[in-house]
C-alpha cells in the first residue's frame, strides 16, 4: 500500500501541469489555483490506502464496528472537520489540506486499531 501510494502521489504531482492545463488552460488564474490544488491533493495518496485496508481487513475479520469506525472517520467526520476548519487558518489552501490531513488522521486512527486488536486477531 505504502509504495503504490508513493507512486500515485509522485504520478500526481508530475501530471499536475498537464492535467490542469486540458482542463483549466484557458484562464491563467484558474489553472494556477488547480495546478497547486492537485500538487498538495496528491500528498493524500500516501496515506488514505493504509485507512481504507485496514477498513476492509476488519469487515473481513468480521468485526464489523471497527471497520465502520475507520471508514466513518474517515469519510464524514475527518473529511468534514478539516474542511471546515482549515480554512479558517489558511484560506483556500486549508480547503485543499484538509483532504491530507483527514487522512492523515485517519491513518492514525487505523494504526491504533491495527495495534490494538492485533492480539486478538493473531496478525504481526
């Protein structure tokens, strides 16, 4: 998961310009703002792969509320509160960060999950 998230961030940033360009070309100002929201965006890939497995390992587990509790964490209230928040702090550059930051946190909720049921379910 680690290296294919590294990979999509890196194939991200490098299609930034390109990307931005077929799509929002015609205006200067506008592919300027798409161009650096794609660059902090694709940071998110490295890490909303770890959430989304360990998600998925716990439906399969059969435990089912650890496995909501990621996803819902991660999809509405992460997504929600950094969204609302950052911008605050950061303007329109914390819309684009919160995306990171949800799943960064996310990440962080999956680990302790991962940690401390691992006992439990025999895993390294």
């Amino acid at each position: 998961m680690g290296i294919f998230g590294i990979i999509m961030t890196a194939l991200a940033i490098a299609l930034a310009y390109p990307i931005s360009k077929i799509y929002v070309g015609y205006d200067a100002e506008l592919f300027e703002l798409t161009k650096n929201a794609f660059f902090i965006f694709a940071f998110s890939f490295m890490f909303s792969g770890f959430s989304i497995f360990s998600s998925s390992m716990f439906t399969a587990f059969g435990n089912g509320i650890v496995s909501a509790v990621i996803s819902f964490l991660r999809t509405l209230v992460f997504q929600l509160a950094t969204v609302m928040i950052l911008p605050i702090f950061f303007g329109v550059t914390g819309v684009w960060v919160s995306m990171l930051v949800a799943e960064i946190l996310a990440t962080v909720v999956a680990i302790f999950f991962c940690i401390f049921k691992r006992k439990k379910y025999r895993y390294v």
